[in-house]
C-alpha cells in the first residue's frame, strides 16, 4: 500500500501565510503539519510515502524532503502537479487521479490532506479497511449540529457502511462527519476518473463521496481524539493551542 498526502492546494482562506508556504508545511507546535502525519504513517506497512504538491511549493518540498527524509523510516517521494497559481489549481479530486495516472500507481492507496492534524492511530484504521475490504473514510464526532453544518455530515447502518452524505447541509441529520483521510482500494480508482466526467467537480472530495456511496460501498471508521482541519487562521490557532497544551509530540 502507497500513501498519498495531499499538499496541491493554495490555502487561499490562510493568506498571506501561505502565499509564501504550503499549508502543510505550517508550524504548529514545534514542527509542520506534515510531520505529525508522516510520524503516524511511519507505524504502519505502508511501503512508500507520495507528497503531491504543485510547482509553487515545489522548492519548499523538495528542500524539506532532503533535510528530514532520514529520520523516517518510510521512502518519501514527491509528486508535483503543473500548476503554480489558486486560478489554475487541479482540485483535491483532479490531484488524486492525476496523480494515480501518472504514477501509475496499481496497489491500495491510503489518501490524506496535508492540513489534518490528528491523533488516531493509522495501524487501526488500516486494520478497519482489510476487514471492511473496501472504499474507507474516517469520520469525526464534533458533537454539536451547528459545527457539522461546516462539514460533509455522515450516516451509517450498524455496518458502518454509509448510507448518507450530505456536503455541507443547513440541517444536519448527526454530528459525525467526514475527515479527509481515505483508503481507496485498487479495484475502485477508476470511480475517480468516472467522477471527474461531471462538470465543476475537480475540488470537490466531499461531493465524490456523496457520489460514489450511492454505487459501492463505503464504510466509515470512527475514532475519538482530537482532530483539526487547519482551512483558516482560527483553527490554527486552537491546533497551536492544542498541541501546546497535551505537549504533542
């Protein structure tokens, strides 16, 4: 299985912090984003870490990659889209299959943005998707419907096979929404070309999963713990906040 981490995006809602820096590579605490996920992804069998990045932030990566590489245990290489400006970016979806296409990539392959922070162990989410053997989300209790109106709201039958996905909705049907952090087996990447045919559709992961729910099953894995979607200036600050407070490592 490869891991793929997405950091294509220009953070358009962060600026000007990230005209100048990828997301993911945002200090929070006392080292990036990025590291705390590949720290996680360091624990599992995963044979090969994928950074997708665009030509932007492609230096920034790359110089990163060098210095850091050595002290993880997994092979990191990067993937860069031919994109240099938010006006021409590809979109999380048009990223993900770009990406498998020209790689071609043919095992399992776990997807997860570069902006989550978050402290489940992969190892049990990984174990989820091999019972399940299938389309894998995980998803996040935020307890209350006012923050799920933010989100893409789940769900699911005693399964946990999903049965709903509304994108955003003004009247959450529950509070358990999804993060982007995905296993997509082999068998299933060409849903994500089949998906792109749509117009509009490119950055849309939430409305993929609203899709493609309705034709194979996709189950959800709920974890506890915390978790940060760092899209605006306020969540990094109670990401920094967080992870000052339960001294994350």
């Amino acid at each position: 299985m490869k891991c793929i981490i997405l950091a294509g995006g220009y953070a358009k809602r962060l600026w000007p912090i990230t005209l100048t820096q990828s997301k993911a590579l945002l200090r929070v605490g006392h080292k990036p984003v990025i590291e705390y996920i590949i720290d996680n992804i360091d624990k599992t069998n995963v044979n090969e870490i994928i950074i997708s990045t665009n030509q932007k932030f492609e230096k920034d990566f790359s110089q990163w990659i060098d210095k850091n590489s050595g002290k993880f245990k997994k092979p990191i290489r990067l993937f860069v889209e031919p994109t240099t400006a938010e006006e021409n970016k590809f979109g999380a979806v048009k990223g993900i299959s770009y990406i498998m296409d020209e790689m071609k990539i043919e095992e399992d392959c776990m997807v997860i943005a570069g902006d989550n922070l978050f402290d489940f162990d992969l190892n049990n989410f990984l174990k989820f998707f091999h019972e399940k053997r299938g389309f894998v989300v995980a998803v996040y209790n935020v307890e209350s419907k006012d923050k799920a109106k933010l989100y893409g709201v789940i769900n699911v039958d005693d399964k946990e096979r999903v049965t709903q996905f509304i994108e955003k909705p003004s009247v959450p049907a529950s509070t358990l929404i999804s993060t982007a952090c995905y296993v997509f087996p082999k068998e299933t990447f060409y849903l994500v070309s089949e998906f792109l045919k749509q117009e509009n559709m490119a950055d849309a992961l939430g409305q993929f999963l609203q899709w493609v729910h309705k034709r194979i099953p996709v189950y959800a894995y709920s974890f506890d713990g915390y978790w940060f979607d760092i899209g605006d200036k306020e969540v990094l600050k109670k990401a920094e906040e967080w992870v000052r407070k339960v001294g994350v490592e």
